[in-house]
C-alpha cells in the first residue's frame, strides 16, 4: 500500500478508553475501522471479512490476543491463498519478554499502551505499509 491508501483495520481491545484513543489515532488511516472487545470477537470479524490490517491488545477476556492471534494465522492456511495480515499488537507491558512473545506466536509488530499517532506511523514504516 502506498501512503495514500486506506487499511481496513480490526481492532480487539476490550477497554473503552483505549477504544476511543484508538479510534481517534487510526481514523485518518482508515477507510473502515471494526472495533471487537475480545480474541473470540476478533476471530469472528476476521474469518467473515477481509482486513488489511488488525491490532490485538494482548490481554482480553474470553479469549486473549495470543490465542485469537495463532487462531487468524490458522485461518490464513486454511485459506490457502498465501495471505498474512499484520498483526500489530498492543499491550501495556513494555517488557522485552512481552515483545519477543508477541513475535513468536505470529504478530508482526508492537506498540506499547498508552499509544499515540507517531508510534502507529513508525509501526506501520517498520512493516512497510506506509
């Protein structure tokens, strides 16, 4: 995608304030914007609907990103088409531990909560989608 284009981007975050941010960060980039409160919500949208895009929060009730995460990446084989969103993930622990996690289990990239609009553009360059 070039830096004009839109994503169309799900989000699993189950905390209403973090939504709002996010809203507000990911609108400019958007041209549809899906907010799930859980992994479980998140598998849903994703396995009946394209995406160009998903942030997962990391810890979530029902089912957390983790899980929702390896879950989308068996959906991608199972589609057979070569396809790999990026996942970015979003937690609060900023711990290397935590970074290296995400990555292992299929996440693409990671921002650290509270986020604002200059660490979503340089996550989206490190994964060269802008």
């Amino acid at each position: 995608m070039n830096s004009n284009d839109k994503f169309k981007i799900l989000v699993a975050e189950d905390n209403t304030i973090n939504i709002q941010v996010a809203r507000y960060i990911l609108s400019p980039l958007a041209s549809e914007l899906v907010f799930v409160m859980n992994g479980k919500e998140a598998i849903e949208h994703f396995s009946k609907n394209k995406f160009d895009l998903v942030f997962m929060d990391v810890k979530m009730p029902v089912m957390d990103g983790y899980e929702a995460t390896q879950k989308i990446r068996q959906i991608e084989l199972d589609r057979g088409k070569g396809e790999r969103i990026p996942i970015i993930a979003m937690t609060a622990n900023n711990m290397y531990e935590e970074h290296q996690n995400c990555l292992k289990i299929g996440m693409d990239g990671f921002i650290s909560k509270p986020f604002n609009t200059e660490d979503v553009q340089n996550v989206l360059k490190t994964l060269e989608l802008i």
